[in-house]
C-alpha cells in the first residue's frame, strides 16, 4: 500500500509533521490484518536522497501506522535505481524477507504511473484509489486497457 495520497496526504511529498491520515486509514489496514492479511507499505520518497526526510524516520511512522513492514525507494528519479515504483526493486526487496506469491497479493495506490503500474509489472492485482494526485492520461489508459481485456 502507498502512503502518500492513498492513506492521507494529497499525493505529494509531506513531512512527517504536516502528514494528516485520512480518517478511515488506520482502521482500514488494521481489518485488512484482521482477515490474516500481511500489510506492506511501498513508497518512493526523494525526499530522503535530498536530505529533507530522514530514512528510518519515515519507516518507523509507517510501522506506528500499523503496517507490518515498509519497503522504501529513498532515490530521486535521476538515480535510476531499480527499487523506484514502477520498477520492481521493492517487490524484490519484500520477497527476500517474505514468502508471498504476486498472484495473490494486492497493490493498492492513488497513482497508476507508478503503482498500478507496478501491479502489472508483477502480475500483482492493482487496486486504484482516487484520493490522490489525479493523473487523467492514465486513467484513460488504463480504462481502455482493462475494456479491451474484458474487465470493465
């Protein structure tokens, strides 16, 4: 699960200070661990690479969210690295610690540049959220994708 527009915020880089949870959050993922669900977050975050955000900061409040375990891009888009959502590097990351099948898991974000299309880059069910950043050109594309697979 993102964080950033999908669990509070706006969809754009906030401190941990100025962070507001949208008010459903913290119940949502404490069902979804009700129902025996392991509950991951996944973020990019370039403003650790910069120096505006400290790493094991931004981990532990997503822990203190509830989730149990956060995987982390901290690099710029510049980087190149290979753990920058929508490449796989964190999915990567997350299967070296746990045993998990993609077929079987579930992507939940606000963006589909990166999330959902981190999804289908893992062959992983991506669940779109609009309380984000609204990215009208892939919204389109991506519903004309899912009517050409007979899914809408």
């Amino acid at each position: 699960m993102d964080r950033d527009g999908t669990i509070g915020g706006n969809g754009h880089y906030q401190s941990l200070n100025d962070f507001e949870l949208f008010p459903y959050a913290l119940s949502s993922i404490a069902r979804l661990k009700a129902h025996g669900m392991s509950v991951f977050a996944l973020s990019n975050q370039t403003h650790i690479e910069k120096g505006d955000m400290n790493y094991y900061d931004f981990f532990n409040s997503l822990i203190r969210m509830g989730f149990d375990d956060a995987f982390i891009c901290p690099h710029s888009e510049q980087t190149n690295c290979n753990c920058r959502k929508p490449k796989k590097g964190l999915i990567e990351q997350a299967h070296r610690k746990y045993n998990f099948q993609n077929e079987q898991s579930i992507i939940i974000g606000d963006r589909f540049s990166s999330d959902i299309q981190l999804a289908q880059n893992c062959q992983m069910l991506g669940i779109h959220v609009a309380t984000g950043k609204f990215e009208p050109q892939y919204f389109i594309d991506n519903q004309n994708q899912q009517k050409k697979n007979g899914r809408l």
